[in-house]
C-alpha cells in the first residue's frame, strides 16, 4: 500500500472498479440506511444530525469506517453501526443506499470513486475532490452511473442564493460586474491547530500509511493527522475549506460554470513562526466570461465580516442572516423597487442530507450536484496554484484545464 502510485490510488483498486454495480431501489417509504466513512470532527457532526432524523426520516447509520480505532469506536457508540476497519466492506455490503464521504481531502475522489463503482450515493464533504483532475474524473463517474452525488456545500440548501439568480436573470440588478464575499476567523497563538490525542498510536491503533495515500510517504506526525487543513499534501488550506463555500454562492446566485481568469494573494502576515503551510491571510480575483469579476476574502487574524455583495448597474443585492435585500442605485431609483426577501432554506447538515435523500427516494434535483461540486474545485484550485506560483492562471474552457495567462 506504502508504493502505490497516485495513477493506481485513483484507479480505486481493481476489486471495485471492475465490479458490477449494485443500487438498491429505494421507494419512498423505504428504510435508509447509510454508511459513514471517516469518523472526525465533521463526520460526528453529520452523525448527531442524522441520529436525530431517525424516526422523521426513516433511516439508519448501518455502519462506520475510520482509520484511527477510538474514533471508530465512538462512532459506533454514538450511531449504533456497524465497526469497520476497511471501508470497502461498508461498499459491499448491499443494504447500504447511500454513504457519508467525511474522509480529509486528499482520500475524497478515492473514496468517491470506489462508491460509485460499489453503486453506492454520496453524501461528500466538500470539495468535491482535492484536484481538478480528480473532479473530472468524479464527473464522469455520475454521469456513466446515474448515482446521486451531494457534494456538501450545505449553504446550497439556503434557498435564497436560486432566488437571487431569478433577479439577475430578469436582469433587476442591470448588468452584474462585481460580486463580494468573505470568509474570515480570528485565532490567538496559531491558527487551525487541533487538540492531538496522545491515544493515538501508529501500527497499533491508526493506520498511518494508508492515511498518507496518495502522498509523500514520511514518518508520523500527529499535527499532520489531527490538523491536515494546515498542510498542502491534504488541503488547499482557506480556498479549499472556507472559499469553496463562499464561492459556490456567488456560482449559483449569478449562474456561473468556470472563471476565465484567477489571481491569489496573502501569506503567513500574523502566524509567521507557525509549522502552518498554508497562509493564514487569503484573497482571490475571478473573472468570469459573463463579464463579472468574483472578489473572496480572508483572514484567520481579523474576523471582521465583509459585506455579501452582487454589484448590479441598477441595483445592488446584498445577503443577510435572514435572506438578501436589493438596494437600487441612486440613477436608478424611479425604476428599481427595493426588495426584502426572507429566506425559507438555511444553511444546514440536516436539509442538505433531506434533500439528497428525497434525490434517492423521488429523484428531487439536488441543491449541490457535481457540476456545482466541480466548478467549486476548479475555481479553489485555481486560486491554491495562482498563490503557489505566484502567477495569474487562465481556464482553458476547450480542453478544461489551467494554463498560464
């Protein structure tokens, strides 16, 4: 396992992508049973909310799978499934309808593909994937299958951001040329940095090395385990875990696909001395062919909210806690009425899991397919390069791949 390639990581093992594909038919009365994959942070957060949609929702959490033995065994404590060390035994196991992807990452797109192989549905924490390529590769995986695939920007099931583009497309704002967001924190001493359980012990109760796959093989590191997002084999750092949500808001209010264009800046400017690899202050300019430029910021040494702005010629849409607001421009004040709109959605676990399940059980579109999934990854991976590479990157829309611009 310790030499095997990036090419063959993702190929899923031979076992399950040359394996016949097995989906339950489930009706709408049916019992639904999932399987976690990957017991953290996230993942116990998924698993209370689904424990509390038991009855509501007729569904159980069948088994769960990790890596490290005491988060698997809280897991099952807390969900009453079924333990398993290897994940590909909850992939074949034929009751399970859907599975919960909270793996780092670096595992997704493995994780992914080896479900829909299994015939499995997703639940995927976002991104969708950790590359580009990978999410090519996931893309075509739906679409061959026929699988859902809910990629887990639960701000999609805030309903508000679809309402915004019916505005924008009724052309309410004018012409759209600039959209704001940010997604900041504020931390003291270092940033991202988790607790490190000294239970757990390499060889004896954490599979380290398939932990690693597909990365550099080193020795262990438990701030590499228990605080992956500061580390770029595992993350891309704010794009990745914060970004990819702020700016799938905007793809969807403006009805957007790929950037034509991406510049990143930022750097260590407050936790210098940090083993962080990853900046903790993180801006990014989009421009997209639509003629709007998408404008994301961020820092993990100021929380100080910038206002969620798409800036129209006529009007300007502005996004609350409770739904968006339309402001009209002075010029235009005899013709654009304001607009306060209440939002019915929210940003939640709980409704996006819902939704995905009413998706399996009476094919509801999702809120957060792997379209969305996909033009999240590669405006996130775009910004990761630009600011590693210190260069301003282009989408090459016919062969879909970065280039220089």
């Amino acid at each position: 396992m310790d030499s095997v390639s990036r090419r063959t990581f993702l190929a899923g093992g031979a076992a399950l992508s040359t394996a016949k594909a097995y989906t339950r038919i489930v009706g709408a009365n049916d019992r639904i049973r999932i399987g976690v994959i990957g017991c953290g942070g996230m993942a116990t957060g998924h698993m209370h909310a689904l424990v509390k949609m038991r009855e509501a929702e007729n569904l159980e959490i069948a088994a769960v799978s990790d890596l490290y033995e005491k988060r698997l065994e809280k897991a099952s404590q807390l969900t009453g499934g079924k333990m398993q060390k290897d994940y590909k035994q909850i992939l074949d196991d034929k009751d399970v309808d859907y599975v919960l992807n909270a793996t780092p990452e670096h595992w997704h797109a493995r994780v992914i593909l080896d479900a829909l192989s299994a015939g499995k549905h997703l639940y995927s924490e976002k991104p969708m994937t950790y590359s580009i390529e990978e999410a090519k590769k996931v893309v075509a995986k739906v679409k061959a299958t026929g699988l859902k695939l809910q990629v887990g920007v639960q701000g999609m099931s805030d309903e508000s951001y679809e309402t915004a583009n019916q505005y924008v497309k009724e052309g309410y704002l004018g012409k759209v040329v600039l959209a704001q967001i940010d997604y900041s924190r504020n931390h003291k001493g270092d940033f991202w940095l988790y607790e490190e359980d000294p239970d757990a012990k390499p060889g004896v109760n954490l599979d380290w090395n398939t932990w690693l796959l597909p990365t550099k093989k080193r020795p262990y590191d438990a701030e590499r385990f228990f605080s992956w997002r500061r580390f770029w084999d595992y993350s891309g750092g704010i794009a990745t875990d914060l970004f990819v949500h702020r700016v799938t808001r905007i793809i969807r209010s403006l009805g957007l696909t790929f950037p034509e264009r991406v510049v990143a800046t930022g750097g260590k400017f407050e936790f210098s001395e940090s083993k962080a690899e990853i900046p903790d202050t993180f801006n990014m300019l989009l421009d997209y062919p639509e003629g709007v430029t998408v404008q994301l910021v961020s820092s993990m040494a100021n929380d100080t909210p910038v206002r969620h702005l798409l800036r129209g010629h006529k009007a300007t849409l502005e996004f609350t806690r409770t739904g968006f607001t339309i402001t009209p421009q002075k010029l235009y004040e005899n013709e654009v009425k304001p607009v306060v709109y209440e939002k019915k959605g929210a940003e939640d676990i709980s409704l996006h899991h819902k939704n995905l399940q009413a998706a399996i059980r009476k094919n509801e579109p999702l809120k957060c397919d792997c379209m969305m999934g996909y033009y999240g990854v590669v405006a996130a991976r775009m910004g990761v390069e630009s600011y590693r590479t210190r260069k301003y990157l282009a989408w090459d829309k016919a062969r879909e791949r970065v280039v220089h611009a």
